[in-house]
C-alpha cells in the first residue's frame, strides 16, 4: 500500500473546515424543525444585534469575520424577510445602523433552542474538560490568524 501523500484528517484547517459545515448544515436541520428560515451565518448576525442591540453594519461583518459582500447579501435577505431594519446613521449617511424587528425577537427563543439542539448532537460524547480544550486551542488559532489578517491590512 502507498503511503499516504497528505493526510487531511491530521490537519487543522481541514477539519475545522468540514467540522463548521457539518455543524451548518445540521444547525439548518434544527432551524428548519423549528420552522424558521436561518443559516448559520444569519443566526451568528442576529445573535450580534440580539447581545448588542442597534450597531452597525461594519460591526457585524467584523464579528462575523465574512466579507462585506457576503454580509451584505445576508442582511439583505434578512432585511426581506423582516427580521431586520437598515437605516442610515444621521452622523454619517455612508453609514447603516441595523436594528432587530418585532419577528428577530419572536424567534429568539426558538432559535436558541435549535442551536442548542444541534450543539447537544455535535458534542454528544465529548467531555467538558475537553471541550474547554478545544475551545481555548481554537481561541488561540483564532487569535493568531486575526493577528495576521490585521498586519497584512497595514
């Protein structure tokens, strides 16, 4: 048998990878039991707004760590679907302030609810100590690649 070129079973980024989609999609699956209309990315801005209340749009897209074209799309979309409301900053009219509609707030609980199914299934049989580990190694990789991003922005 040949040896293997390249493992990608061994490797952080290719598992964090297919780990964060394998979650997206089973995230879907519970937002769908639940009848509601999110992908995770949306989740993860709502949950910005849901934390922070009325903050920009730039503040989304840095918490989200997605492009501001992405970004835009899916609030967009979630703008359509009556979730949220764009308008513009009277300080600065290039700008926009994002706020929760009366729909974001109903679905709140449901949608915590289908996060918090989708991560009871995802960490089934994971001790808590290790997930803490996992946690804090991913916190630091995090950490690393931002710092990157950063100085090459300079």
């Amino acid at each position: 048998m040949a040896k293997k070129f390249y493992d990608p079973q061994e490797c952080v980024g290719f598992m964090t990878y297919t780990t964060s989609r394998l979650l997206s999609a089973t995230l879907h699956r519970y937002m769908e039991k639940m009848g509601l209309e999110l992908t995770s990315e949306q989740w993860g801005m709502l949950v910005q707004l849901f934390n922070r209340g009325n903050i920009h749009q730039e503040e989304i897209t840095r918490a989200s760590g997605v492009d501001k074209s992405t970004t835009s799309r899916s609030l967009g979309l979630m703008e359509r679907r009556g979730l949220i409301v764009r308008n513009t900053d009277p300080a600065d009219t290039r700008r926009k302030i994002l706020s929760l509609t009366p729909k974001a707030q109903a679905i709140k609980e449901d949608s915590l609810q289908a996060v918090q199914n989708a991560l009871a299934q995802a960490l089934k049989g994971v001790d808590p100590k290790e997930r803490r580990i996992c946690l804090q190694v991913l916190g630091q990789v995090k950490k690393n690649l931002q710092e990157l991003i950063t100085r090459s922005d300079e």
